[in-house]
C-alpha cells in the first residue's frame, strides 16, 4: 500500500510539474513582447556596420585594375577566363557554392576577312571615301590583341547604296516630322542618325518602319562632347576617330533570340536565325564623328526644322535626300558582313545559404562582359559586386550567416541583349517566381561623378533612404554628412523636394528578365552626372575602346570613394533584405506611387477631352481600383506593425504576403506585342528601351492617337488597357487582405 502511495504522489508531482509548465508555456506565449529586442536590433545593425565597414576603396581600384587589362567580349576565350577568375575568387571569400552555367545564344561579331565601312561612290562607282575601320589605341594598350573594330551587333548584312537622309536621333517624332511636316519619305533611303536620346535598337527599328535599307549611326560632340574638356586621353571627351558599339536588337525581353522564352540549353528547340526575334532586316554601322562631319557636310536638300536638329559638328545640319551642287550625283554606300553564330557564354553563379529560410532568395547580378576594356560598363560594377562577395565572405569567416540565401550573379553576353542573366531566369523561373525576395543590379557603378542615381520598384524607397542616411557621402564639401544628403541637395525629386529623386525601371541592363517578366522586386542604384548642366548622353567614351582603367583612375573617381559608397549601398540593400527579419518592402509608398501615375496617365488623355466623350471612356475604375489598393496597403501596414516577431508563422505569412505583392502586377498575357513585358505598372518605353514607363499600355494606347486610321478601334484600344489596369491594381490589393 505504501509503494502504491508512493507511486501515486510520484505521478502527481510529474502532473503538477507539467501543468506548470504548460501554463508557463502558455503565459510566456500570449505575453511576450510583439517586437524585435534592442539587443536584437542593434545587433543586426552592428553586422551591417561591419560589412559597409569591411569595403575599401583600394580593393575596388585593384579589382578594377585587374579585370580590365584585357578586352573580354561576350563569347570570347578571355570572357571565359574572367569568369573561371572570379570563380575561383567566389570560393577563395568563402561563398558555399561557385560555379559556371553555359549556354548556347545567337551572338553577332564583325568578319574577320571582310572589314564593315561607309563609303562615298562617284557616278563611276568609285569608292572617292571611306570611313575609319578601327580606332587608334590608347596609349599602353597598343599591343593589345583582339580588340573587336566599332560594329553593331547583329545588323543584317549586306551593301546598300542611295541617298543621304539625316534623321536627327531617329526618334518616333523625328520621322513623323520629316514626313508629316516636311515631306521627306524615306523609303529607299539610307539614313544617318545621331547616338543619344533613345536605345539604338529603336532607332533601328523607326528607320525600317520609314522604308530606310540602311542607317548609319554616330556620336555627335553635341550629345558625346563636354565644353571645355579635352578628348581622351588628356580628357575624358570623346575623339572624333572613336564609335560607340552596342547591339540593334529589338527583343522586348525575349533572351536569346533563337529561343525566346526558353533556356538556350543543348536540348532547346531553336528557330532559324532568319527567324530571330527581333533582328534587324537591314545594315546598321556606328562610326565616329569625324567621318561623320564629312558624310554631312555633302548634305542637300531642305534646312534643318529648327536647332533641336542641329548637332555641333561644322555642317549645315540639311535634311538631304542625297547631296547637294556638283556632288548631287553621288551616292553613300554601306559595307557590312557581321556574321551571327551560336556561340556559348558562362555565368558565374555563387550561394551563401540561409540559415533560417534558405528558400528565400535575394540575388546580386550584374554582368561581366564589355566590347573592349569595359572599364565603366560593367567592370565598375564588377569591381563593386567582388568587394561585396568578398565583404560578406569576411562576415562568414567570423561566424555570421544570413537569414536568407544570397546569391551572386557575373552574367555573360549583356551586350548582346542581357542574353545570360535572361537565360538563367528562364532555367529557374519556376523557383525564382516561388522563392526570390529581390534583385539588386550590379552594372557599371559610375556614369559620372557628381550625385547618386536610383531606379528602383517603390517598395524600395524607404529602405534605400535609410541606409543612404548612414552612409557616407564621397562627395566633396559634405565630408561630415550622409549621401542622403548630398544626393537630396544635388538631386531632389520633382514631385517632393523633400525627398530625393528615385526614377522608374526602364531596361538596359540585367534586371529586366527579373521585374519586367517575373515581377521580382528590383533595384539599382549607380553614381551619375549633373543633369541640369551636363547635356551629353551617358558618358562620352560609352562603348569605345577608350573606357581603360586610367579613364577611371585619371578623370571619374580618382580615389574609388564614389564606388566604394556604391557598394556599400548595394551591399547593404542585400544586407536588409537578406538578414531582417520582416522583408523591408514599404508597400503605402507603392500606393501613394499608383496615385501619381494614375493622375498622370489621366492628365495626358485629358488633352483628348473630346474624344473622351465621344467615345465614352472613363478613368472611373482604374482610379477606384487605386483607392483600394491605397485602402488595403493602409490595413496591411496596420498589421505588420502589430505581427509577433516571434511567432515563425505569423512572420512567414507577412513576409509572402510583401515578397508576392510585385508578382501580382504580373500580367501572364503580357502587354501588346512585347510578350516578356509582364508588369502592368512599369514597362520599358516602346519608343525607348531605356526609359521606364508607367501604365505602359494605357499610354501605348494613347500615344499617337489622333493619327490612329480608326478612331473607334483606338479608343476601345485605350478601354480595354484601362480596364486591365483597374483589375490588376484590384486583384494586387486583394492579396494584402488578411489571410483567412
């Protein structure tokens, strides 16, 4: 009987302990602070100090060096070097994974027998001038082998003879003014068009549309050309014998033309190259200023409109066709004999895991290929994106692992059309569209040196703001404050002077394939010029053999402070994003960003009021589907600021919930004509690839209306957008509602 008590007050002392215990549990449970500790949070930005702290501006100067002794083209024996080098580099900063992803794209090179040229014919057919087949070396580099002439990837070949036409940029507008104001029809013509404004590609594709069997394209000093700097060398100007290379395509997304949509693997079904999305069907050949002075100066026919057609060379600026007096007979010809082959390419891709949520990815890209040294484009960037891997490898060795799995991308074969980033997002777009956070775009770091530049999804600005508070700012005479400031005084925004200027993702670089098609909030961010002085078009030498190291070095950031702040942002953008336990999306500056681009593209429809009525097309549902999204952002951030921190679930569903919200302005059927252009909200322009635009297929819709041939389709055209807009801002805002 004893034993049986004995057991008996065993069993209920096990009962009262684990009751106690339970109702601890319990206690502990429902009571426990909502939020993240201050130990926590200064913990989490102690890390991140470490890591901005660990970049040096002298390993960037060395990365840079390195990397642009040699040219490395796209497709090349010294690409393929490069990325074994950061390869084995990736694995030396103690990243878990590196390793090369091939694949077999269409790519567009000069014939190595046949030299591409212009050429000025007499009426006896003799070539009386040629223009320049290569560019002189800079000095040091005269030994240099295989450097690629000046050519435009991807033009047709052949050799087109006629008249002049200058097309000044060869703009959508500057033919619909030769044609519609001046009568010149280009049909039958080769044009000559400036660099600048607009991506090239467009410019090729307007000349097509005009009739024109060839176009020339040059860098005028006007757009290519600083007052009071001396060309390069003993500057950072232009020479008139140099000619900016760059690729014609017009892909919209596509990838690699021959397999639009798919992975350019062994087993791709691929098209015929005739069949290539979005070459070009005639010759496109890029020469330098000099030559272009004497093609011009030949010039008949009508004067330029007005000075927005005048460029700064020693001409007239006349319109043609053809030219003009005892030289009225003569002819322009054009050789080109580019030869496209499928050639293979290499991405480098590096992992560090996650050591909570390893599925959950935020990646860091940029490529690595260049025409020819590629100082600025992309090795600035590619320098940058070395120091963060490395930085954050240092972070590793001392004990720290992310939150979330990064991982760092060297693409291949951007000049070509972003052919490696755009191939491996269509090998991976089922796990990218379930598993990626963010894609943060590591492309050239500078293009000039006087503020900082961001484009980025909205979701972005707030995070970018307060980071930039706590960096920095490289600039002279703001040695004692943030780069927020100097970049809120150089560059305030035109909607909010009290805020910095933030601009909106167009294309031009890796991070298409990832916002524009999957809906992967993205973001970039780079040092740039001053817009309100500095007229030219990007940076003078873009894409000539005069981008070396000592350009940097001598002319852009002389003590690599503006790169080094540049990867301290982009490195601490993935920092955030990758180790903070909510994801760091503001989504109430999305809605207040819907706002301005709602009243926007209602703005320029109201300048056809009539035709508004007329047709009776309302902006009532897309403004009513806004109100609601703002409406569902509030409630949501209501939430967020109320979720348990330490409850996994309730954090995970709160972070789907801000990972997902860019993926449902992810139109499936694409937007008119442009398949890969997915997003409702940003779509790079249709009259230029570079420019980002908001609501692009109400304004496609509109653009040009009063011109359309049936006015009734049109407008129902302009109905149907704004119907597809409104819905896809509602269906966004129901995926913010509560979780049932």
């Amino acid at each position: 009987m004893a034993e049986s008590r004995g057991r008996l007050y065993l069993w209920m002392c096990l009962a009262a302990a684990l009751a106690s215990f339970l109702m601890g549990f319990m206690v502990g449970w429902f009571i426990k602070p909502l939020k993240e500790t201050t130990t926590s949070v200064r913990y989490h930005q102690s890390i991140r100090w470490k890591l901005v702290s660990e970049m040096k501006a002298e390993n960037i100067k060395s990365f840079l060096r390195s990397f642009t002794k040699l040219p490395h083209l796209a497709g090349t024996e010294q690409n393929f070097l490069l990325a074994k080098k950061i390869q084995t580099q990736w694995k030396k900063f103690g990243l878990d994974s590196a390793k090369l992803v091939h694949y077999d794209v269409l790519l567009s090179y000069p014939n190595e027998t046949n030299a591409n040229y212009i050429s000025i014919v007499d009426e006896h057919e003799t070539e009386i001038f040629k223009t320049s087949y290569l560019e002189p070396p800079p000095d040091g580099y005269e030994n240099v082998t295989n450097i690629v002439p000046p050519y435009n990837a991807f033009s047709a070949q052949g050799m087109p003879e006629g008249d002049l036409v200058y097309v000044n940029y060869a703009r959508t507008e500057d033919f619909f003014k030769l044609e519609r104001e001046m009568g010149i029809n280009c049909t039958g013509k080769i044009v000559i068009a400036r660099y600048g404004k607009i991506f090239r590609g467009n410019k090729v594709k307007n000349a097509m549309l005009a009739g024109a069997i060839g176009i020339i394209l040059y860098s005028d000093p006007a757009d290519y050309f600083a007052p009071e700097v001396q060309p390069y060398p003993k500057g950072w100007n232009l020479p008139g014998t140099a000619a900016q290379r760059g690729n014609v395509l017009n892909l919209n997304g596509a990838g690699d033309p021959l397999t639009p949509g798919y992975p350019a693997k062994e087993y791709t079904f691929r098209l015929d190259v005739e069949e290539g999305v979005g070459i070009p069907r005639i010759p496109v050949h890029p020469i330098g200023y000099n030559d272009a002075e004497i093609l011009l100066r030949y010039l008949g026919g009508i004067a330029p409109p007005d000075k927005s057609w005048k460029g700064a060379l020693n001409v007239s600026y006349s319109i043609g066709p053809g030219f003009t007096g005892s030289d009225s007979f003569r002819k322009v010809r054009m050789h080109v004999y580019n030869i496209n082959k499928i050639t293979r390419i290499y991405n480098v891709v590096g992992t560090i895991r996650g050591s909570v949520e390893p599925d959950r990815y935020v990646i860091l890209g940029g490529h690595r290929d260049s025409w020819v040294f590629g100082a600025i484009d992309p090795t600035s960037g590619v320098a940058v994106l070395q120091e963060i891997a490395r930085s954050f490898g240092k972070l590793m060795s001392k004990g720290w692992r992310p939150r979330r799995t990064i991982i760092f991308a060297s693409w291949d074969a951007e000049e070509f059309g972003l052919l490696g980033s755009t191939e491996w997002a269509e090998e991976n777009v089922k796990i990218l569209q379930e598993r990626s956070i963010a894609y943060i775009n590591s492309d050239s770091s500078i293009e000039g040196n006087y503020t900082l530049r961001v484009d980025c999804t909205p979701l972005l600005y707030q995070l970018v703001y307060k980071l930039t508070k706590e960096i920095p700012s490289p600039d002279d005479g703001f040695e004692s404050k943030s780069l927020y400031e100097s970049w809120l005084e150089k560059d305030p925004s035109p909607e909010n002077k009290n805020l910095p200027r933030i601009n909106k993702l167009g294309s031009g670089s890796d991070f298409e394939a990832y916002f524009q098609r999957l809906g992967i909030a993205s973001g970039r961010a780079r040092y740039t010029k001053n817009k309100k002085t500095d007229k030219y078009s990007s940076y003078p030498v873009y894409h000539t053999i005069y981008e070396t190291f000592e350009l940097v070095e001598k002319f852009y950031d002389p003590t690599f402070k503006k790169q080094l702040s540049v990867a301290q942002l982009r490195g601490a953008l993935v920092y955030e994003l990758v180790d903070s336990k909510i994801i760091p999306f503001n989504i109430q500056d999305y809605a207040e960003a819907l706002k301005n681009y709602a009243a926007s593209i209602y703005n320029l429809s109201k300048k056809h009021d009539q035709q508004l009525t007329d047709h009776g097309v309302s902006f009532d549902s897309l403004f009513s589907a806004v109100k609601n999204f703002s409406e569902a952002a509030s409630d949501f951030h209501k939430r967020l600021i109320q979720v348990d921190l330490n409850n996994p679930i309730a954090v995970r569903m709160m972070n789907d919930q801000l990972m997902l919200l860019e993926r449902a302005f992810i139109d499936p059927l694409g937007l008119p004509g442009k398949l890969f252009y997915r997003h409702i909200i940003f779509a790079p322009s249709s009259h230029n690839k570079y420019a980002g635009e908001s609501f692009p297929g109400i304004y496609d819709a509109i653009f040009d209306i009063e011109n359309k041939a049936n006015s009734r389709l049109a407008w129902k055209e302009v109905k149907k957008h704004i119907s597809i807009a409104a819905f896809t801002i509602q269906a966004a805002a129901g995926t913010l509602k509560e979780v049932l």
